[in-house]
C-alpha cells in the first residue's frame, strides 16, 4: 500500500495544545493518518486517524496516545508486562497489558487537567471503558 499524504489542516485549539506539550516534553510529533498509534520511543510520531473527530474522539484518543509516550520507554513500570512470555504466562501478559493501556488513559486525564482542557466526563469514561474493553478477554467463562 503507497502511502497517502494528509492535507494539512488547522488543528482545534485543545488539540494543537497537546501536540505542543508532548513535541515540547518529548519531541513526539502528531499526524493524521490511517490508524490510531504510538509509534515509539525511538520513532517518536503519534498517529491519529482522519477520520476522528479532533474535538471529541480524536481529542480523547490524542491523549490516550500522549500517555503511552509518557510511560517509560523500556520494559519497566507499566511497560514491565513486556518482560512477560506471553505463551506461557498468557494471564499475566494480558492483565500487564490491560494495566498499561488504563494507565496511558489516566495519564492523558491528567495532562487534560494539566492544560486545563475542559472533558465530558461521561464521553471520557465511555471511550476508554470502550477501548479497555478491546483488550479483555472474550473467554465467556469469565
């Protein structure tokens, strides 16, 4: 697949804040793109995906992603589950996981409150309750 170049466009004002605060802190860069990702430490790139809304989803979604760049850049903290043998500590992966992903979330929470950009509390908890739940598992047994 050729890549596809984003026209350039006028960020809203809350989210061009957290773009600056992350370029300025880690020297992360935000662009537009086909997925939603953090792309490392060493990439340094945060991808949103077009199509969001970077008032609401896209704003939520650029703060969850500023969380994960936060968190250490190594297998230790919240990245320690990257230690873990997924194959034969599958539980423990996954819960490590599970815990990396709700602390990128509380991590975004709190640069919002940091640059004092005003949440729907209620929108707020239904995305990441939304995309937590990506990550638990589907065994119905549970």
């Amino acid at each position: 697949m050729g890549r596809y170049k984003f026209k350039n466009r006028k960020y809203p004002k809350d989210f061009q804040s957290v773009c600056d605060y992350i370029k300025t802190k880690k020297g992360v860069v935000v662009k537009l793109g086909h997925i939603t990702s953090f792309m490392g430490h060493f990439n340094r790139t945060i991808f949103i995906h077009h199509n969001y809304d970077l008032k609401n989803n896209g704003l939520y979604a650029l703060l969850h992603e500023v969380g994960h760049a936060l968190q250490p850049p190594t297998a230790v903290g919240s990245n320690s589950y990257k230690n873990i043998d997924e194959d034969t500590n599958k539980r423990e992966f996954e819960m490590g996981r599970f815990v990396n992903e709700l602390d990128a979330w509380e991590i975004g929470l709190s640069i919002a409150n940091k640059l004092k950009i005003p949440l729907d509390k209620d929108d707020w908890n239904l995305q990441k309750n939304e995309a937590l739940l990506t990550y638990w598992p589907k065994n119905k047994n549970i």
